[in-house]
C-alpha cells in the first residue's frame, strides 16, 4: 500500500471512538454541521502537517510529556467551559462565544488532537513511510471522515436530547479527558 492509504486507513480506524471524534460529536450537537466540519477540517490540517513534520524531523520534536501535560489542561478548561454552557440574551439570542463558533470549534479540535494517539500515530507513519504530502493529505481525510460520521450522530442526537444534558455529558468527556491526558503525562515522566 502507499503511504497515502497507510496512513488514511490507519487514522480513520484509530480515530473511531477517540476524544476528538467525540469532541466533534459534541459541537455538532450545537452547531450546523458545516461549521463543525470546517472546524475540524482546518484543525486536521494544521494538527495533520506538524504531526508529519514532527514524524520527519523526529529528533527535534517537543517531549511528549508536554503535549500532553498542556493538551489535558486545555481539555479540563474546555470542560469547566463547556458546564458554563452559553449565555442567553433578553432577546433570545444565544452567544456562542466572542470568537464564534468556528475558531471556537477549530481551537478545540486543535488542542484535543495534540498528544492524542492519531496525532501521534501520524507522527509514527510519516517517519516511517517519508512521504510527507502522502501522509499529510492521507492522515488528514482519514480523520475527517471520521469526524464527519461523529458530526452526523450528533445532529440526530442532538435533536432527541435536551440540550442540559448534552451539555453535561460534552463537559464530562472534556474533563475526563483532560484527566486523562494529564495522568498520562505525570506516569510517563
């Protein structure tokens, strides 16, 4: 196989049931699904092209313990956040946040990816194969369309689910994860 499929198969089948597609599950229960997908578009790319950097440069790359030491502190704040829940307005507007929910939904996924085990699967590919646009491109749509099934499974949930409790189950994973990512980083050290 080339290192384009290596790598797409390989992500879509490790990002099934990971932090991030539950991440991207949890915004498609608040916002349009194509906001959620360009947010999570964007973030791959970005999270994508450094994890093969990363993989191709492996000498220089941050310790890990750090990635997931600062990635678990941000899942925690986004959980802390996520309980806030957003604020409603005397005319019945919602506010989302000041940044929108595009940079919202983009720094989110962005920061859950970091240290996640498809960022560092990635980085393992790219070194490995040596392909850098194959493996990019590769990992990138793999992690997409498995966010984009997420997406989906969050419109239906989330028109069958008050908005409470999504919002306490979104903050629980958050929180958990950040939990997790945080130990991960203290037992490796």
């Amino acid at each position: 196989m080339t290192a384009f499929w290596i790598s797409l198969i390989y992500v879509l089948v490790a990002e099934m049931g990971d932090k991030t597609q539950l991440v991207a599950l949890a915004f498609a229960t608040r916002f349009k699904a194509w906001i959620v997908l360009s947010g999570v578009f964007i973030a791959t790319l970005a999270v994508h092209l450094f994890s093969v950097f990363l993989g191709e440069a492996a000498g220089l790359a941050l310790p890990i313990f750090w990635v997931k030491l600062l990635a678990g502190l941000a899942f925690v704040g986004f959980g802390l956040w996520t309980l806030k829940g957003d604020e409603l307005h005397d005319d019945g507007s919602l506010e989302v946040s000041r940044f929108g929910p595009l940079l919202t939904v983009t720094t989110a996924f962005f920061l859950a990816e970091l240290g996640d085990k498809t960022m560092l699967m990635t980085v393992t590919i790219a070194s490995e194969q040596q392909s850098f646009i194959a493996v990019w491109l590769g990992s990138s749509i793999g992690m997409v369309a498995a966010d984009a099934i997420a997406i989906a499974a969050g419109k239906v949930i989330g028109q069958k689910l008050p908005e409470r409790w999504i919002r306490y189950v979104a903050a629980t994973v958050f929180i958990f994860s950040g939990l997790y990512s945080i130990s991960e980083a203290l037992c490796a050290k």
